[in-house]
C-alpha cells in the first residue's frame, strides 16, 4: 500500500480538528457558542470545500468496515470455515450449535453470530447524510453532483445486499428517515431485491450523467475504476450479483436476463487468461498503520481462522485454487467437544495490509455461467465452467455437455464456484437460493453428544426487537 492511500484512509482521524478550526474561526470575543466538532452538521459540510473528500473517504472506510467479519461469519455458515478461537467457546458454538428454539437449535439473537447489522445501517446513515451533503452543496457542478449521488448509491445498494445476504426471507429495513430516532418498517426479501436492483440502476443514471472526474479521490483499492464512467462498471458487477440471487430465488428467467445484461456492462472478462485478469475488480484495503484499519483474517497472525475439513475431500487433484488458498497448519480443536478437528488453514491474504476483494472477475465469471444456465443456454454456461477449471484451477475441461440437464449443470457451476470464490461470502448464500443447503456438510462430532445445526437465516438482533417492543408491523422485526 502506498503512503498516500495510507493517508487516505486515515484522514477521518482529523475532520474533528479541521471543523473545530472553521468553527473557531467563525466566533467573535464576545460569542462562544462552539458547535461540537465530532458531530458535525449536514449543513455545515455542505459548506465547507474541505469536508467532501474527508465524508468521501468516511464511506469508503464504512464500506469496508464490515467485510472481514461478513466473510467470517458466512465462511462458518457455509461450511468453508470455523473460528477456532480458543479461550472462548461461543465463538463456535453461537453459529454451530446455538440455543435451542421451540424443538430445534437455532442462532442466538443476541449472539456472536447476529452480527451484521448494525454496521450496514451506521453506513448508511452516513451515506444519506453524504447525499443531503452534495445536494445542498452550492459549489458543485450539476455533473459532480451527479457522480457523488453515484457513487453513494451504489453504496447504498452493497451494503442494503449485505444485510440480505444475512436475513434473507426474514427481510430488512431499507429507508433510512431523516430523523435516526424515527423507525422505518421492515420490507419483504422481494420488495427489499426490488428496492436493491432499482438502487443500483438509479446509481449507473446518475454516474452516467457524472462527467469525466468525481469531485473527491478513491483509494487505491479503486485503481481503474476511479472515474464515474469506470465506477459504474463496478456498479453493474454488484447489481449482477443481487439480479443472480432473486433470479435464483425466484426462478425468473428474465431476471437472469437482467443479470447477462448488467455482466455485459460490467467488467465480466470472459478471455481473461492470467491471474491478474481473473484478479481484476474492486478491492477494500487496509493497512497496519496506526490509526487505520488491518486486515484481521490475514495469516499471519489470525491464528484462530481454520479451513473446514471436507474443503480438502471436495477438491480435485492439482486444483491450483486450493493449492494457492489452503495450507496446513497445527491440528486445532476447540475446547468442550463441540467442533471437529482441523489441520488446514487459509493462504488467502497474507499480512494485515493484504487487500480483500469486494467482486473479482473470476466470481463475475461464476455468476455469467449461473445466469447463461438460467437464461436457457447451456452451452455458454459450460463454457463458463471450462474458463474456471482451465484458466484459473488448471484443471482438465468438464466432462458436461448440453445434454447433462440443467440440475448437473448447475452442481457443476457451484462446485467450480465454491473453488473459485472460497471464502469470499458466496457459498452459503449460493447453497440456500438454489434449496441446496442439506448438502452442506451437518458435522457430528466423534465421541459427543454435539451435533451442528445447518442455519438458514440470522436472526433479527435483538437490541432491534428490543427498540421495536410494542410496536405494530411491519415496524416490529420479524421473528421479534
């Protein structure tokens, strides 16, 4: 990582002292009314040239804020992973084994394993702040008003897809009031997929009428897709992701067709031959400077991140995939009988400054064979599968053909997909939109009475449940 996106990232640690420089500097030697400056106000960063970058580089730390714990957490839900995290249980057992609900196990709302939503919701506050920031700017452009609205709409849309990616056929919430004490109802998972595609189609118009520049800088993890023209391929590789899953869940054929047709604007590289082509797309970075943020799943010193057995049963021989992902490591198990043992580990990031990927083309690649599947055209989705197994696992090409039938198809597509997006928070997600989530591996542990439980949701928090008492749905959370 570079000094300067170094900077960037850490610049959030002084806007309290440039706006408290402003303030100050507006007051007289007879008014000593100061405005806090660590609460700034919508109005006073309309107005201030300097607080856009700092507001800009604030979202772009939001967005990756939540990335590590979300592939943690859906890596143990989908059976990619455990955290073996020694000198306290609950690390396991919270998402494996839960509290019992009624006659079965399920996840505790107050939990470890409920996480991944307070974050989302905290970004997005500050990205409906950010877009009341640049319409009320006076200084800016139509154009990089435009581009602004963009770029936080397409934020908007990721992290309101994280929180579905999660709650699913629980739903969520996707207004955001003006007042943050107000409470906004929870929608349906359809309704919710509705309000995600229309966020990000609304973000390509307006990154479409954005000019040539944004008004404030990316980071690095941004590099070739830093304009507003180039972001919104960014933007259609997320809309893609979001229109695969409902066209999933719904078993709608033109929904994958929107999917082919956000691909074909998007960065999809369907030739890509190297490492770096499949590689290319939007990365979260971090550093080890003080003041930012590490990435905490790196190998190094995540001592307690372990790769679930039956990832080294599953993969073919000579699949480079897992040779580059998955090492060996001391044999773990945790205390109190309630995970099976491990000796594999995960070579994905190597330090606290490696990036994580937001979407790479590889997994673009994934979703392209999905979509042709489902789409009708089964020829291109093997083709698909053959650019995953040769280009990236250098693996013979499939033994399918047209003729296999869709469900072989698409067991095919999900297995070259597992290997290719390994914990990067698609398998459990994958598994449950197709009904498939009974093949995932229910671990019996040896020698105990401890059987792991396959969760098909996260429950509603319950600190939610507990703001939302008494009040009539669609306001109260569901299951609360």
């Amino acid at each position: 990582m570079t000094t300067s996106t170094n900077h960037m990232m850490t610049r959030m640690r002084i806007v309290g002292a440039a706006l408290m420089a402003l303030t100050l500097a507006a007051c007289s030697d007879t008014q000593l009314s100061i405005t806090n400056p660590n609460s700034p106000t919508v109005a006073a960063a309309a107005g201030d040239p300097s607080a856009l970058q700092l507001l800009a580089t604030g979202l772009q730390s939001n967005f990756r804020a939540g990335r590590t714990s979300l592939i943690s957490d859906l890596g143990i839900f989908g059976r990619e992973s455990y955290n073996y995290f020694m000198t306290d249980g609950r690390a396991t057992t919270h998402y494996l084994v839960g509290i019992a609900s009624g006659s079965v196990m399920a996840i505790d709302p107050s939990g470890f394993a409920s996480g991944n939503w307070s974050g989302q919701y905290n970004a997005l506050r500050n990205i409906y702040n950010f877009k009341k920031t640049i319409t009320d700017n006076t200084t800016l452009t139509a154009a990089q008003k435009s581009a602004s609205i963009g770029f936080a709409r397409t934020l908007e849309g990721q992290m309101l897809y994280e929180l579905l990616m999660t709650r699913d056929s629980l739903g969520i919430i996707v207004e955001i009031k003006d007042n943050a004490s107000d409470l906004a109802p929870f929608v349906s998972r359809d309704s919710a997929y509705k309000y995600v595609l229309a966020t990000f189609d609304d973000a390509a118009t307006k990154l479409a009428a954005g000019g040539s520049a944004f008004p404030f800088t990316l980071h690095s993890g941004f590099t070739g897709f830093n304009t507003p023209v180039t972001f919104a391929t960014y933007t259609q590789a997320l809309k893609a992701r979001a229109a695969v899953n409902y066209a999933a869940i719904t078993n709608s054929s033109s929904m994958y067709t929107t999917a082919l047709t956000a691909l074909s604007a998007s960065y999809l590289n369907l030739g890509a031959t190297t490492r770096a082509t499949l590689d290319a797309g939007v990365y979260h970075i971090y550093s080890t400077a003080s003041g930012d943020a590490s990435n905490g799943l790196n190998v190094t010193t995540n001592l307690d991140l372990y790769a679930h057995m039956s990832i080294a049963t599953d993969a073919e021989a000579g699949d480079l995939r897992y040779a580059a992902k998955v090492i060996t490591g001391a044999a773990r198990t945790p205390a109190g009988g309630i995970g099976l043992t491990s000796t594999l580990r995960f070579n994905i990031w190597a330090t606290g400054s490696t990036p994580i990927s937001s979407i790479r083309n590889e997994e673009l690649i994934a979703l392209h064979a999905e979509a042709s599947l489902g789409a009708g055209n089964a020829a291109a989705a093997i083709t698909d599968i053959n650019i995953l197994r040769q280009k990236s696992g250098g693996l013979a090409a499939t033994t399918l053909t047209a003729a296999s039938g869709t469900p072989a198809i698409l067991t095919g597509i999900l297995k070259e997909k597992r290997m290719s997006t390994l914990m990067e928070a698609t398998r459990w997600v994958d598994m449950r939109k197709y009904g498939k989530l009974a093949d995932l591996p229910i671990d019996v542990i040896p020698g105990s009475t401890v059987k792991h439980f396959m969760a098909r949701v996260v429950p509603i928090p319950q600190g939610e449940c507990l703001v939302r008492a008494g009040k009539v749905a669609p306001f109260a959370g569901p299951g609360c």
